[in-house]
C-alpha cells in the first residue's frame, strides 16, 4: 500500500511539466515631449490638430506679433542710422560742405593776388612820391591778412576731407554693433511669436485653444517624435546585471509580432517591493524598472499600453 502510494506521486511529479519562461511582462510607452510657449500672448492661430504629423521647425501655434514687429522695425531704424554715422566718419565731410571749403579758398586766392597787384602798384607809387605811404603800407598789411585767411581756408578744407578721428570711429562703430545687435533681439522675439515643433513626429494632443492667454513656460503640446516609443519592463534582482544600458533585447506582444529594443535606461533602486525587511529571503521579491527604446520604423505603430513580454538578447 505505501509503495504503491510513492509510486502514485513519481507519476504525478512526472507527468508536470514546468511552465516555459515567456520573458518579463511590461508594457508600451511613449517618450513624449512637452512644447512649451518661449513668450507670453494671445493665441492667434492653431494649424495643427491632434494625431497630424509634425516636423522640426512646423508651426505649432502663433501668438499676436503687432508690438513686436514695430519694436523690430525701430530698431532696425536705429541700426541703419547708426552705421551711416560711422560709414560718414570714414569718409570726411560731406560734399556739399567740401564745396564751400573749396570756394572760399578760391576766392581768397583771387582776392590775394589782387591785393599784391595793388600793394605792388602802392609801393611802387610811394617810392615816386606819386601816393601816400600809408596807402602802400596799408596795401601791403592787405596782402599779409589775405594770406594769414587763405592758409586757414585751406587748412580747413584738408581738415574736412580727412576722416574722423580714431576716437570717435570706435565710438560710432561701437554704437552701430549695438544697434545691430539690439535689433537682432527684437526679431528674435518676433520669431518667437511662432511656437515651432523641435523634433519629427506626431502631435498628440493641445492643451490649448484658439484666442487663449498663455504666459510664458506653459505647456501647450504634447509631441511624439519619430523613434521615441519604448518597452517598460520590470526584472528580478537576481537578474538585473543581464540588462545592462545598451543591451538589445527582444520585445513581443499580441498583433506586432517580435521587435527589437534597446535597453536606455535602468533603475538604480527596486520599484516595488513588500512592506517587509530587506532580508535574504524578500530579496527575491525586489523588482527593477528597466526601459528598452523600440527599433525598426515597424516600432512606430505599436499602440501605447500593449502589454508585451521581453527577453535579453544573448551574444
């Protein structure tokens, strides 16, 4: 009787089978990117809707721009100001001025070979007795007061086709760098007014409407770009060490068949445990979230929350 009744259990043992390992259970999850407004404003236009696809550097949305544009325009005013003040330092008076230099020493000129005509004429009278002396003299006080005028006239007009003294072309140049650099800020901030996607992908969902107020730092789409779906996953301790950052693992789940992913992310601490003691005996319980990035453009399709099962991939 109680061999027969061993008997009776070496068949049961026999006849179980152990359950195959079918991997760690886990599911699908985006890495989404959040798009948030770079200014504050009034949402003005809205051309992308939920589900479209999107590409770096689409509109998302547009906030009013009519006082940014006008602080640009100013200040691309001032800017072209600015460097026709230092283009004009460079060059000397302007032509105009240069003219009239140029006439009154011409005229002094001719006023100056009359006076020595006539201071020649006087001199020449006096030694005759044929003129006053004072007149020759007065003549030749002439000529000296024409020539003293003449050299200024001309040291004027040399003075005027020079160009600005180095001090002041730094000076100008500096103010027009600043002005360029000035109105480089204010179309920075008219660029800004658009609200432009930063990776290839799907939008998913606006937290936004059309004629809305957003202040600056507010989330406004939520963004999925292009490679960015991924398998979490969670290990045993006993085997965490063959999950290492960059490990190829393979993931499958019900409708997508087998994909390939790689490990990016490994928690450095368990994510679940018992509410008991660190002891040998729950150290078997500890579990450790694991993320593995879906490769291929097949990865692009797998719907979010798929349950899936995942197995490191073995060299």
């Amino acid at each position: 009787m109680e061999r027969g009744f061993y008997w009776a259990v070496l068949w049961l043992l026999a006849g179980c089978e152990q359950t195959p390992f079918s991997g760690y259970s886990g599911y699908v999850e985006g890495d989404w990117q959040v798009v948030a407004a770079p200014e504050s404003g009034w949402v003005t236009a809205l051309p992308k809707a939920n589900g479209e696809a999107v590409a770096v550097g689409e509109v998302l949305a547009r906030f009013d721009d009519e006082g940014q544009r006008l602080a640009a325009d100013e200040a691309r005013e001032q800017m072209l100001a600015a460097k026709a003040a230092f283009e004009d330092s460079l060059s000397g008076e302007r032509q105009s001025r240069l003219k009239g230099f140029e006439a009154k020493a011409a005229a002094l000129r001719l006023r100056l070979q009359q006076a020595r005509r006539d201071a020649k004429c006087y001199t020449a009278l006096a030694k005759a007795d044929a003129a006053a002396r004072a007149e020759a003299e007065q003549a030749v006080l002439t000529v000296q007061t024409l020539q003293e005028q003449l050299r200024a006239a001309e040291a004027d007009l040399a003075a005027a086709r020079q160009p600005a003294r180095n001090g002041v072309q730094l000076r100008l140049k500096a103010a027009w760098q600043a002005s360029e650099r000035h109105w480089a800020l204010a179309q920075w901030h008219v660029d800004n007014r658009a609200v432009i996607s930063r990776a290839d992908g799907v939008l998913y969902e606006r937290y936004v409407k059309l004629g809305e107020w957003v202040s600056a730092g507010t989330p406004m789409f939520k963004v999925l770009p292009k490679g960015a779906r991924k398998a979490v996953f969670y290990v045993p301790e006993a085997v965490l060490a063959q999950f290492p950052v960059g490990r190829r693992v393979r993931v499958s789940g019900d409708g997508v068949g087998q994909l390939t992913a790689a490990v990016d992310k490994v928690a450095v601490s368990p994510e679940y445990a018992p509410p008991m003691l660190y002891d040998e005996r729950s150290r078997g319980s500890l579990r450790f979230r694991v993320e593995a990035t879906l490769l291929g453009t097949a990865a692009d399709v797998v719907p979010f929350g798929l349950p899936v099962s995942v197995e490191a991939e073995h060299d």
